[in-house]
C-alpha cells in the first residue's frame, strides 16, 4: 500500500477515534405509558406501565428487554411497579395484595415468577434496591415507625436508624445500603450503612438530605437543602466522610453510575459540567420535561418525560457522533479500493 495512503489512513482513524471519545450525540426511545425507574448494565429496562397522574389502581411492573416490554403482574392486587434490576434480570419492586390496598409487599421477581418479600410486621413493605448478590433493601412500615430492611436467602432484617425511622433505597455490591434517617419531627438525613454502623452523611448547610444511590465505589447521590432558610433543593454527591457532600447545584441527583456520571431533575452531571438532555438529543422531536431516573455503566438514561401531552417512559442511548462514523466509513472506502 501506497505510504502516503497509510499516512492519510492513520490521519483519518485517529480522528475518528477521538470523536468517539469526545463527541457523543444521544438517541431517545419511547418504551410507552408510564415510567422507567431503572436500566442495568446489558440495557434491560424495568418501570411501570400505566397513567402516571390520577389513581394507581391499572399500573402493572414492566421489564423491557430489547424492544419486547413485559408484564411482571401482581401478588394478586391490582397494581404493582418495579424500582432496580440486576445484571442477571432480578426485578424489585412493590405490589399490593388481593387484600386490597392497605395491604403492600416488596416483591421479586426472577424466572418469570414474582415473590412476596414478606415484611418485618405490619402489612406494608416495599423494595427499592438490589446487587448482583441479589441481597435486596427497601422498608417495611411499623406500628409507630418505618424501618430499612437488608433482605438475603428469603430473610429480612431491620438495619436501624440513627432516628425513630429510616428507609433503604439502594445497595451496592459489597453491601453498603443508602436511604435516610428520619424522626418525629421529620428532619431527615441522608444515611449510609455498613458492616452494621450507620452514618450521617451530613447536609449541605439545612435540616433535611436524602441519598437515593450508591455506586460501587461507594460514592453517594442525593439532594440537601443548602441552607437553614426556605429554598429549594440541591443535588449533592458524596464521596468519602473528609471531602462531605459536593454541591451539584439546584435540583435532585436520582443515580449515579460507577465511572461517575450522575442524573437527575437536572438532566446529566459530569466532571463538573451539567447538561440539559434535551440539548444533547438527536431525534427528540415533541419531547419535553425529562426527568432522568438512572444511568448505566454504558451511559444509558431512563427515566420520564412529556410527550403528545402525557407521561411516558424513555430510554436514552449515547452514539459516536455522526462524523465519527463518517471518517472511519471512509477509512474503510480507501483499504477497500487499495486492496
């Protein structure tokens, strides 16, 4: 092969491979009536189909797999709705009973069957989190209280509080669980257990913080109010007890993934930079008011949002930028021709 073929080559491959790693551009699917609440890492989807503004009763759990959305039904009442999934397809989640619907279980759902979780008394429990250990948090409602719950091998058990109640909401794969911590006169802190002690991670200056997820790294996500006046909510990110909460800024961090990408009411954070995810679609076309609800190791979205006036779930999917695939298809065009 021609040298000067070679060089012009390498010229257009390199290029082409730093546009992949710098310009990214996002796809948007609608997965229908409802909400996703949670995408794993080989881009299963699980929420709950159904109206999102008026009564629960009709909403049913979904997992969407490659284009085919699924029904995972109820323990026998009338609707139920999917929080977190695992790589190996394990669904948590909540559903009443044929009781009524006074009466809730957390459930999982695994080989096309759905179990009740049981609860640590009382007739309400839901579950929200679990690893690929299938080791599963969430809470169970008490006769005075509300206890966080660590769930293994068909056995639950109350993990404490640093208050009169607490609530789990995600777990990692060594176990660490966030939720918050909450008392009677309501004043809620972000929590963080493990190895059975408990943690306050703290405020952004006010009297409440919420966590809502734990990566592997143990690197935590939630909101704070910053201050002791009235204001709005801030995001924050937790990394370790010296560094405390990192103000994101206004608005609520739902998810993070393990290479440090964060979403929320805000659209995507990363090193340092927020971005608007209506500003990064391609073929968004009549979407508006994303509210993203997680976000895989691959940069996947899902979440909820606007469209033809009703709320629908969504998948967002990133993709080499378009000239990316330009230059490296006329790579190709010239190895082809020399050959």
């Amino acid at each position: 092969m021609n040298k000067a073929i070679i060089t012009i080559m390498a010229v257009v491959f390199s290029m082409g491979v730093a546009n992949v790693q710098a310009e990214i551009y996002y796809t948007i699917a609608d997965l229908g009536l409802g909400k996703a609440h949670a995408i794993n890492d080989v881009g299963q989807v699980v929420g709950y189909s159904g109206m999102v503004q008026g009564p629960e009763a009709g909403r049913r759990a979904f997992l969407w797999n490659n284009g085919n959305l699924t029904n995972l039904g109820t323990l026998g009442g009338d609707h139920s709705e999917a929080y977190d999934i695992s790589n190996s397809g394990q669904v948590v989640g909540r559903t009443t009973m044929a009781s009524g619907e006074s009466d809730m279980r957390g459930f999982l759902w695994q080989n096309n069957t759905m179990s009740d979780l049981g609860t640590l008394s009382g007739n309400w429990t839901e579950a929200h989190g679990i690893n690929e250990l299938g080791q599963i948090t969430g809470y169970s409602v008490l006769s005075d209280s509300v206890s966080a719950f660590f769930w293994e091998n068909s056995s639950m058990n109350d993990i404490g509080s640093l208050s009169d109640s607490s609530r789990g909401y995600a777990i990692n794969n060594v176990g660490q669980i966030v939720g918050d911590c909450f008392g009677s006169d309501y004043d809620t802190t972000a929590c963080l257990w493990e190895d059975d002690n408990i943690t306050s991670l703290g405020t952004l200056g006010g009297k409440y913080s919420y966590a809502h997820d734990i990566n592997n790294e143990g690197h935590v996500v939630g909101s704070s109010l910053p201050g002791e006046v009235p204001d709005y909510s801030h995001a924050f990110l937790w990394e370790n007890e010296v560094n405390g909460m990192i103000d994101l800024g206004l608005g609520e961090a739902e998810a993070l993934n393990d290479v440090g990408q964060v979403v929320g009411s805000f659209g995507l954070w990363e090193d340092g930079t927020t971005t608007d995810l209506l500003s990064i679609l391609v073929g968004g076309s009549g979407w508006y008011d994303l509210y993203p609800m997680d976000i895989n190791n691959s940069g996947q979205i899902v979440g909820s949002g606007m469209i033809d006036g009703e709320i629908h779930a969504f998948l967002i999917t990133p993709v080499p930028e378009p000239c990316t695939l330009a230059l490296l298809g006329l790579g190709g065009i010239f190895l082809r021709r020399r050959n």
